[in-house]
C-alpha cells in the first residue's frame, strides 16, 4: 500500500509518472477496453448508438452507460464457450431488475451473496431453480428464504451454516419438501495472480472449508450423512482479475481430488462441479484477458483428465465470469469541474515532469472506490469532442472530501481539456454502481441502458428526498433546493 492514499508525491518522493509515454493518439477506443457498441462520430463519443452529450443532457452526470448489447453479447459468449455448463452471473458485479430479466432470458444461472441480493432476482422473476447463495455468514432469515423459494443450490460456507441450515431444511423435508440441494465451498490453496485483497483461495481468510486441513472432507461428509441434505457438488473460487488458466488448472486438479476422497469417503460420486471463476477484463489497453473459448477448453480438459485418473464420471460444471459479462459494456460519464496544475519537481528534473493536472469531476469514489480501495486502474477519455492540443499529465479526482479520492491516478488527457468538458470512464459496469455509497452525501447515479440507439433508465438517479427518507428527523422535510425538472449535464438531482 502506498504511505499515502494520494500517491507518492505525498510522502517526498516524486518518481517518474506511472502514465508513461503520451499515447500518439489522445481519445483513441481500444477495442479491449470500451464498449464493442463505442465509437466516435465527428469526434463526439457514441454509446449504443447514443452521442454521450445527449445522454448526459437527458439525465445528468455522473452517469452510468450500460451497452445493453455488450452486456447480453458477452453472456452469450460464454454461455456457448461453456455449452452443457452452467454459467453464473455474478449479482454482486451490478443486479438490477432489467438485468436479472436479461440474465434470465439469456439462460445464465445466477450467484446472489446476500439473502437482498436473492430477494431482488426473485421479484425480477428470475427461476429460482437457477440461483445459488454464497456467503460466509449467512442468517437464518437469508437461509429460510433460500430454502422457501426452492433456489437451486445453497454454497455452504461453515460449519455454524450447516448447523443453522440442518433444521430449516429437516422443516421443509416433513412438510413433504426435497432436501434442499448444498455445495461445499473448498478452500484449495491456490491464490491467483491478483490483489491480496480479492485473492480468495488461500487458507488464510474467511472463505469456504479447507482442504489442507481436511475441513472440506469433513463437512461434505456431514452433508451426506444429513437426509435433509442433498450435497450435489463442489465449489472452489481463486480469486478475481484473473488473467491465466493456471490456477483454474491447479483448483482443478486439487478439487476433484476432493471429489474422489468424497466418494472414498461415502461411496457418493457428486455429479456437479462448480470451479468459480474471476475471470479478469482489460481496464487498460496493455491489459490481456483470455476468452471464455480458450478458459473452456482447457478446464474441460484437466476436469477430464483428472476424472479419469481416479476413475470418476465427468461432472456438470458450472462457472462464475464475474466481472467478464458485466464490467466491460458500461462507461462512467463525468462533467469536469476545477482544473488544478500541481508542481512536481523542479524545472528540467531528468525524468520528473513539471506539472500534473489535477481535473476534478462531479463524481469520485462514491461511485467508484475501487481506485482508492485496490488500487485499481482505470482509462478515460475527453468524451464530447476530439483535440488536437498537445498531451497534458492528468489525475482525474472526484469531489469528496478526501485526498485519496481518486478516479484514474494518472493518464494523458488533451492540455486544452475545461470546465464543462465530459470524461468518459471506461470499464465500470461491475462493482461499482455495486459499491457505491452516499459519502458527503452525494447522491448514487443512474444507470442507462442503449441500444440501437435508445436509451432507457433502469436504475433511476437518487435523490436528496430518498436520502431524507432514511432520516428520523428529516424524513417529512423537503430538501431545501429541490432539484430542476430538466437536469443540464454535471448537476446532481
């Protein structure tokens, strides 16, 4: 981590900026990074068919964009790359009503780590059959609904889960009910090429059962022994932003080993496999994901192959992308506010440029604390217009009250960028709508959906009203500027 939470500039050190040389073309779209629908027209940024002014001119900034095209695009991309599996959508990237119904529509199963999570796609209408529940502490109440509704599989995650899980489903067995269908979430000691703080597969943390030390054997032999019970399979998750399939290999090798000493152990031969996922996206150019096609080739392959050697039927498998299906297709549009040239070095320091502007947007890390929380990098553009001016060393910063409220840390952005200007954010369709918050009381943005040139609302802007709402002494009060009817760009309703 860095010693202070604005970069290294802070603690007296000024090295080289991280943004290396300026890109020969300012604005360029790599077809990585940005939507598949982005393109630019009279040098105006297009989304789904959409000028980005209109959008921010209809419905404000901050504002995400949501490709609805992308979004359905790569759903299909990996559910045919993994045909006779199962694909998981991750609620936790972005779930909204309009995007359960599209997940449901496209045929995708559906991971919820929270019992609300569960209760937004069952109102959806998503097929209760198709959704797992993660979580490493989930209540009774979590726990009830996802027995009630007869979800497809509960992930479990300790052994207090099974303690909590046994009764509610013995409940449902004596009321004439199946048992309710379980996974054990395995622990196998892989850690993926990630963030420490997204890695998940190492016993040092607060996921799953471990395989090490035999708590994965062990609590799929108490599920055996439950007749409430139906231990259908075995899940295992490395970890996220993954770029290779090394790890997923080594997981799987581990986990179905797991999956012999189950059946040693039993005599039950599991007939599903779910081996997680992560699988990374490009948030810059240099970034290099592998596609769905080459992940399922190569799982099926050692999945096999491991079967073989112990003798063991090949099971369904069922694979979570993650942020693959939902994080590329959305853009994140800002107003810029205040720009603020900031002195780095000295005159002519070999290798340290004299100033970096600060440029700051209407938004920060209330819609985006991934930055500030790990570390994470991100590109943007000058949205509404192309430049021919020469490069400038940027920050792009938001407006909280904070010095580690940062956007992108640093990048090269067109030296006659002003007030007024839009920037568009690339790759923010998963965690970060998720994660937003209402920090110095900004108010969370609204997501729209385009396609074809229509842009429809699917999570509408919040307003000083709801946040009112919550307040037991301002709940009858209205905000004292009530917000325009027609919002311009840049202005927060």
């Amino acid at each position: 981590m860095r010693a202070h939470p604005a970069g290294p500039l802070h603690g007296n050190l000024t090295p080289p900026s991280a943004a290396g040389a300026p890109p020969a073309s300012l604005g360029e779209l790599d077809g990585q990074v940005w939507p598949r629908s982005a393109t630019r027209v009279g040098g105006e940024l297009h989304l789904g068919g959409r000028p980005v002014t209109e959008l921010a001119r209809d419905h404000g900034t901050p504002l995400f964009v949501l490709d609805e095209a992308d979004f359905r695009g790569r759903a299909a991309d990996f559910a045919a790359a993994f045909s006779g599996a199962d694909v998981h959508y991750a609620s936790k990237a972005f779930l909204c009503g309009q995007v359960a119904r599209w997940v449901a529509e496209d045929g995708l199963h559906l991971d919820a780590c929270s019992g609300n999570e569960l209760a937004v796609a069952l109102a959806a209408g998503f097929p209760a059959h198709r959704i797992a529940l993660h979580g490493n502490n989930k209540s009774v109440v979590e726990l009830a609904l996802a027995v009630d509704s007869g979800i497809g599989h509960v992930v479990l995650d300790s052994f207090d889960e099974i303690d909590r899980l046994v009764p509610l489903a013995a409940a449902r067995v004596a009321a004439g009910g199946a048992p309710v269908p379980v996974l054990i979430r395995s622990t196998v000691g892989i850690e993926a090429h990630t963030h420490e703080f997204i890695a998940t597969a190492h016993e040092d943390q607060k996921f799953g059962f471990s395989l090490a030390t035999g708590d994965a054997l062990a609590a799929a032999v108490r599920c055996v022994s439950e007749p409430a019970l139906e231990l259908a399979g075995l899940h295992s998750h490395i970890g996220s932003q993954i770029f290779d399939t090394a790890g997923f290999e080594a997981a799987a090798h581990r986990v179905v080993g797991l999956m012999g000493a189950v059946r040693d152990a039993t005599g039950v031969v599991l007939p599903e496999l779910n081996l997680g996922g992560g699988f990374g996206i490009a948030y810059l150019p240099d970034d290099d994901p592998v596609a769905a096609h080459d992940v399922a080739v190569k799982l099926r392959s050692v999945v096999a192959a491991e079967c073989a050697e112990l003798d063991l039927p090949v099971p369904r498998l069922a694979v979570e992308p993650g942020r693959a299906i939902a994080g590329p297709g959305t853009v994140t549009l800002y107003e810029i506010g205040t720009i603020k040239p900031v002195r780095l070095g000295a005159s002519g320091s070999p290798g340290t440029p004299m100033v970096r502007n600060y440029v700051s947007v209407d938004g920060g890390m209330s819609d985006n604390i991934r930055t500030a929380l790990y570390d994470a990098s991100y590109t943007c553009v000058l949205a509404n217009r192309v430049s021919a001016a020469p490069p400038a060393l940027c920050r792009v910063v938001g407006k909280h009250c904070e010095s580690g409220d940062v956007l992108v840390r640093d990048l090269w952005l067109p030296s006659d960028v002003v007030p007024g200007d839009l920037l568009a954010v690339a790759a923010t369709g998963a965690y970060c709508w998720s994660m937003a918050s209402n920090y110095n009381y900004l108010l969370k943005p609204p997501v729209v959906a385009v396609r074809d040139g229509v842009s429809a609302v699917v999570v509408r802007r919040q307003t000083l009203s709801d946040v009112f709402a919550l307040d037991a002494v301002l709940t009858d009060v209205p905000p004292p500027v009530p917000a325009p009817s027609q919002p311009s760009v840049g202005v927060q309703r």
